[in-house]
C-alpha cells in the first residue's frame, strides 16, 4: 500500500540562499539576527568530536542532549538551536525502523514571538551514508518525523529501515487543529520559516549534528523528497540551496503556490457568490462519466482511466456542451445550468492575472475536470454542501475556495475575519503588492536548476493527471518553463518527469506504487538514468494490476492484445 501523505497529500498533500526580494519586515529580522549573541556549541569548538567513535553506540546518541547549535553554523538568520533530546531506539517487534539515534530539536527564532522550528533526526546505527529530508503537508502545523515511507513507495521498509538519516520539521510552528490551518502567517518570521527558511536551517542544524557524531570528515549524500506541500519544498530546496542537495523526489508540487491559493476565489465566487452555481455529488459524478464516456477508450482500452489527455481535452469543448440543461436553467441532475457549467468552466480554464508575480508569472492552468479529474471526493473535491459555512472548510465548501480562504484572511489582508468572497485575483486593489511580494516568499516555481544541474544534482517529478489539488497542468508548464530556460538536452541530463493518468491526489483510479527513492539513488551515485518505470496499483478496487510509468510527454497506450492490467500490455506513446 501507499503512505497516505499528510491528510492525502496537501488536505494529500549552499550556504546561503539565492538572494530574493524580501518585505521590509523580512529585512529587519535578518539585521536584528546579525546581532544576535553567540550560544555556547561543543560542535563547533569541537569540530572533529566523532561521538560514535569515542563513546561507542548508546552513550555517542545520549552525548548528543542538551546539546546547543550558534547561529553562525545555520546559513540563514536564528538565534541558535538546541538539541532537546537524544535516545537511542532499540531494534525489536515495536520498531521495524532497525536500532536509531532518535534526536530532537529546536531551531530558535530572531524574532522572540516567532515559534521555534521543531525537528526531528534520526540517525541508523547502520547508516548507509544517506540522508533524506521529509517534506510535510498542506500547511504543515506538526513535526514530519522522518519514520514514515516516501509518498508513492512500495509499503514494504521505511528509508530509515533502508539506512538513511531522516529528519523533518514542523516548518516552524504547530498547529492544534490540523494542516489547514494558515493562522501562523500573522508572524513574518514564521510565514517565512513555512516558505522556504525552515528548509536551509534544518539541514544547516542536521548537518552540524551528524558531523559531530560521525566527525569533522564525514561524507555522505543528501536527498531531500515530498508530496503536494512537501513536493513543493523538495523543489525549493533544489532551487533555493542547490549546494545542499544531492537529489530531489518532487510529487504533486504545489510550486505555483499563489496560483492554487488564487484560483479558489474563482471557484468559489462562481459556487456560493450571487450566480450559486454549487454542484451536488450527483452533478459532480455527471461530469466524470460524461468525461469518461467521450475519452476513456482513447487509449486503446476502456479501463476507467483516460490516458491520452491531449487528445480528450480537444474533445472538451463538446462534452462540456451535451451536459447543458435544455435553456440553461437547472432542470435537475441529470444536466448542468449555465451557472453550474461556469464553475467547471472555471476549474477548466484556470486563472490569468493582468499582472505578474514572481519568476513574471501571470496564469495557473485549470484542472483536468473533463480528463478524468474526479471532484466528487469529499475532501479534494467542490465540498459536500451548497451553502456557504464560515470560515468555509474542505469538507462543506471544497478544498481549493476553502484553503484559498486561508491564504487570503493570514497570508494576505492578514484579518481573520476577512470576507474572501469580497477578494478579486484579478483586481486585488491595495493588496497586489502584498500577493505579489508572497508569490516570492512562498513558492518553487523558478525555472533556472541550473546551479543544481552543475552540481551534479539529480531530481524525479511524478505528477498525477486526474489531480483535483494541484492542477496537472501547472506542473506540467513548470516542466516546460525549465525546458524552455535551459534546453531539453540540459533538462533531459537531470530531470525525469512522470506523468500518471488516472492518478489523484492521494486518490484516483489508479495509484501507483514505486520505488522513486531508489531511482533517484541509482541515478545520483551509479549514474544510473531512469527512464520507463513500473507502477504496481495500489487502488482498492485494481489491486496488483501494473501500468508504465511514461517519461512526459509519454503516456501509456494499450497494444492492443494482451492483459490489460499487464504493464507489458502497453507502450509509451506520444500519439
């Protein structure tokens, strides 16, 4: 089976950093940490320490408590770290991770009504010389502990089982209710610490850690790997420190993370604004089987998955049109209302700004809705009711307007009482210069890696197609922009994208199990390039059957003999 990452997925989900335009807020916490007294640190008036070596397994792991980290070893401004706890786990019938150091920290703020940065590390007694960060989901709000799997992977051994160090942060602060909650924004320092800084001083605060345990000489590989919010810290990793990493497995990114927040406002006007254009489940449900009724044999076999999307979305126009109620009034659910087919237009068609943010992007693509995206799922889908609650929630109003309500109330006019139904993505008034200097705070969507391509540094991009919380087609004009930035013999020289038709978000028709972690690990230290991959179904109901994985822009097509639920049944097609 797969890890369900973090609530499905996002509800799913150097030493120095590239410089970045930063609010005025921001520039006054950096002053303020260059003025920061020094911590007392053993590690760095003691550089070559080797705990392991002097003090052997169980005393090396207990040293490591109580420990304190100075500012000056983190690249990015704090006031220091302090291990809080170091203990080493045993191997027994309780723990399937293998013997560990299980270490736990807190990464301090400049700002001192900013929260702490929470993290854990846990480090193998049998240590493969890896090291693999854990990105977390939706709005984080816990520690990401590093013991669970990669998102997508065969079920089978944990990456710490496997020999790799992980760890993972809460971003910098936690949250009582849950990963949708956005209410940490109120502080610049933590809002910044979510966007990207937890990322640098976690790995700055682990590296110190495991050069005092090992020694001064210690060599190894860092990985860094997530879903949806965690895919798109994997990729702010590789674009912000690409130094720091030597390989990146990105799911789902939510990269274009202004755009995914911004187009829920179109949603939800269209849904609970005056034209109430809500779709109940039933109506929900009628645009995924008109939808599978115009393309899923377009791939050569009916199996519930449209596989040719390119060749489905020029059919749009016309299954959009035969769902039309007669006049356009709602005549029930067996069609859709003109106001009902402007939310899924809306969905669709995406979002194009008149302005541009950072890296000068203005659009988020629509989603997949007459491809194969299903949006009748409770959590990911348009929401379970017509009626607007306050504050709107994933559940009664649909994740996208409910999360984008979030965004606009903490991470914007900063009011938690704020109406986002007043908010226009087209025409935000006093608050355009606040979204667009976010749009640099928080997000992965530059498209120049050439700092980690030179680095020798590798990443896999996996995308589900039928994705209803990150527009597929975001991902896919991200892949593009990187193309067209640095040539696709470059981009080809690192990157592998995968395309996974019938994949959701964390849900979906098919739900492919992999082994990304070791592809990217064959690539980075064997020089081993993948390129088709086997995706083993995970879905409830298609257990066990196999498709290929297709490097974009391939995409699986029947043979047309064979089994169809055999990957050798398909090839890699782009026609």
């Amino acid at each position: 089976m797969i890890r369900p990452h973090a609530a499905r997925l996002d509800a799913y989900e150097t030493r120095r950093s590239r410089r970045r335009k930063a609010p005025a807020a921001m520039m006054a916490l950096v002053c303020l940490a260059a003025t920061a007294a020094p911590a007392t640190d053993a590690f760095a008036q003691s550089p070559s320490l080797g705990l392991l070596a002097s003090k052997g397994t169980v005393s090396a792991c207990q040293a490591l408590s109580g420990y304190a980290i100075p500012a000056a070893r983190i690249g990015l401004p704090t006031s220091g770290a302090t291990i809080t706890s170091a203990s080493l786990v045993a191997a027994d019938t309780d723990n399937s991770h293998g013997e560990y150091c299980l270490i736990r920290g807190a990464i301090h703020p400049v700002d001192p009504k900013a929260p702490d940065i929470l993290f854990e590390l846990n480090i193998p007694t049998t240590w493969n010389k890896r090291v693999l960060g854990m990105g977390g989901g939706g709005y984080n709000g816990a520690v990401k502990t590093g013991l669970t799997g990669v998102s997508f992977a065969p079920w089978t051994t944990t990456p710490l089982a496997r020999g790799y160090a992980t760890y993972g942060s809460d971003s910098g602060h936690e949250s009582a209710i849950g990963n949708t909650d956005a209410s940490f924004a109120l502080n610049a320092e933590a809002l910044t610490n979510y966007g990207y800084a937890w990322i640098k001083k976690t790995h700055d605060a682990v590296s110190v850690i495991l050069r005092a345990y090992f020694g001064a000489g210690v060599a190894y590989k860092s990985y860094f790997a997530g879903a949806s919010t965690g895919g798109r810290e994997s990729l702010t990793a590789i674009e912000r420190f690409p130094r720091d990493y030597d390989g990146a497995f990105v799911a789902a990114p939510t990269a274009n993370f202004w755009g995914l927040r911004m187009i829920g406002f179109a949603i939800g006007q269209a849904a609970y604004g005056s034209s109430a254009g809500y779709l109940n489940h039933a109506k929900q449900a009628l645009v995924v089987h008109a939808s599978m009724a115009a393309c899923d044999a377009l791939d050569g076999v009916a199996d519930n998955i449209i596989s040719n999307v390119p060749a489905c979305r020029a059919r749009a126009v016309a299954t959009m049109a035969s769902l039309r109620c007669p006049g356009g009034a709602d005549a029930g659910d067996t069609c859709l209302s003109d106001a009902q087919l402007r939310v899924v237009q809306a969905l669709h068609t995406g979002l194009t700004l008149p302005y541009a943010m950072a890296h000068n992007a203005t659009r988020y693509p629509g989603y997949e809705v007459f491809e194969g995206a299903d949006f009748t799922d409770a959590t990911l889908g348009l929401g379970a009711s017509g009626a607007l609650a306050s504050p709107p929630t994933t559940s009664t109003n649909g994740y996208l307007f409910a999360q984008g309500a979030q965004w606009v109330r903490y991470f914007v006019a900063q009011n938690p009482t704020f109406d986002p139904l007043t908010f226009d993505p087209l025409k935000p008034g006093a608050y355009r210069q606040r979204v667009v200097e976010l749009s640099g705070i928080v997000g992965a969507n530059d498209p120049d890696l050439s700092a980690f391509r030179a680095r020798g540094g590798k990443v896999i991009v996996l995308q589900g197609l039928a994705d209803t919380a990150v527009s597929p087609q975001a991902t896919i004009q991200f892949y593009n922009a990187m193309v067209r930035k640095m040539g696709s013999a470059s981009v080809n020289s690192f990157v592998r994208f995968y395309t996974a038709p019938g994949m959701g978000h964390g849900t979906g028709a098919f739900l492919p199990a992999w082994d990304a972690l070791g592809a990217l690990d064959a690539w980075v230290t064997s020089g081993v390039a993948p390129g088709t991959q086997l995706g083993t179904d995970t879905a409830a109901a298609t257990k066990g059957r196999t498709r290929p994985l297709c490097v974009y822009p391939a995409w699986p097509k029947y043979k047309g003999s064979g089994d169809p639920n055999a990957a050798a049944s398909f090839t890699c097609s782009t026609s």
